[in-house]
C-alpha cells in the first residue's frame, strides 16, 4: 500500500474515517436484514453474525443490542478500540473479534454475513475466494447483507479496489433470493467530505 498515492492509501485514512461517522446509526441494509430474520422467527435467540469490516461498531453495536452473537473482523486495530469504548455497546459477553484481512480469515456457519461498505476495499485478486467463502460460510436460509461498489464509481480506477457491472453483482448473487437491490448513483461526499461519484448497490439476499 505505501506506493500508492495519498489519497488512495485507505489504511491512513481509516482512524479519520472512525472519527468522521462516530455515532452514526446502523446501516439500512443491515436494518433489513434483521426485519426480515425477526418476520421469520419473532421468538428465536442465539443467533450468529460475522460482522465484516465492522470499523467502530456502528452495525455490530445494533446486533449486539438485539442479542446475537457477533464475530466482529477488521484489519485495522483502531476500529476495535473504538467499539469497545463505545458508550452504547451492549451484551459484550455475545462479541467475539478478529484483527486481520478479511480475504485472509476465517469464520465459521453464520446466519447473517454483514458487509457494511468494506468489501470493495479487498484487493481485485482475492475476492473471487472472498466472495466463495461468504456464500459457502451462510446457513441455507441465512442472509448477506452490504454494498458493492459500481463499475462507475469514481473509485473504480483503485488499483487495489474490487468494483464490479450490476451483471457481475448479479451474477455473484445467483445462489441467493435477493431480497433488496438498490442501485445509488450520484456526486456526493466521501465521509471525509471528499468530492466523489458514488456508484454502490445496496444488498440484502437469502441463500437459497
Ligand atoms: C468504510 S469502513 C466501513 C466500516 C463499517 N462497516 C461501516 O459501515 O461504517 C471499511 C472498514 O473495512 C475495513 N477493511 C478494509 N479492507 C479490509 C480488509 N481487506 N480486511 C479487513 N478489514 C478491512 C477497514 O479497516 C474499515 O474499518
């Protein structure tokens, strides 16, 4: 990484990051997800979430709350310490973490995968692996839940970064229903109030 040029080294960036979106509530396509499991099974306890690139808590703090078990993976050390001095984090006893590449761990049966906006951020050469390994890790009847990134998002000629056509996001989605699709493209700001066209599709799909 220490080649690249400033502005596209995103392990600099990522303490920035945490401070710039601290408090923030949990993602939509998380809150879907957990609607959806809740439909299914109102009554139903102990259930098991990885939490991928989970930064400083905001999904995995909401998880906790509702009292699944969470796995929670970062490469960055920052994000755990900041969730773990958050106010608002409870049931701590339900969280497990993990410090390392998400592309180089692994994790065991889950029902619910969360990957908030950190998998474009998996280098191009692993995240056939990566994406095989999140689809063989949930449960029949389990879900994703998370973004991709578009082939036209500003940040597409990253090097380093996986960005994707909605026909190759479909296509990685066939061994699932897909239950939300949404398609966000627009100029906007970066968290840290950089000028960027976003191009994201927001996820939530069942294993089939
Ligand atoms: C944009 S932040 C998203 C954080 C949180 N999920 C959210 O929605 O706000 C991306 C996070 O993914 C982590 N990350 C990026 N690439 C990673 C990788 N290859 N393995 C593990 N974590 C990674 C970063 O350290 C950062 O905390």
């Amino acid at each position: 990484m220490s080649e690249l040029p400033k502005s596209q080294n995103f392990d600099e960036k990522w303490p920035r990051y945490y401070q710039a979106v601290a408090g923030r509530v949990p993602r939509n396509t998380l809150l879907a997800a957990l609607e959806r499991f809740d439909n299914e099974e109102p009554d139903r306890k102990g259930r098991f979430a990885v939490d991928l690139g989970c930064g400083e808590g905001r999904d995995t703090v909401e998880l906790l709350r509702r009292g699944w078990r969470v796995l929670a993976i970062d490469g960055n050390a920052e994000a755990f310490e900041r969730m773990l001095a958050r106010p608002d984090l409870q049931n701590v006893e339900l969280l497990e973490t993990k410090l390392g590449k998400f592309q180089d761990t692994t994790w065991p049966e889950t029902d619910l995968i969360n990957g908030s906006f950190c998998l474009p951020f998996c280098p191009p050469e692993y995240f056939s692996q990566l994406w095989d390994k999140i689809v063989q890790s949930i449960r029949v009847g389990g879900r994703f839940s998370g973004q991709l990134f578009g082939d036209r998002d500003d940040w597409a000629k990253i090097p380093t970064h996986s960005h994707f056509t909605q026909a190759q996001v479909e296509k990685f989605l066939e061994p699932f229903e897909i239950e939300v699709f949404n398609i966000e493209e627009e100029d906007g700001k970066t968290a840290l109030q950089e000028p960027k066209h976003w191009h994201i599709f927001h996820i939530v799909a069942r294993k089939k």
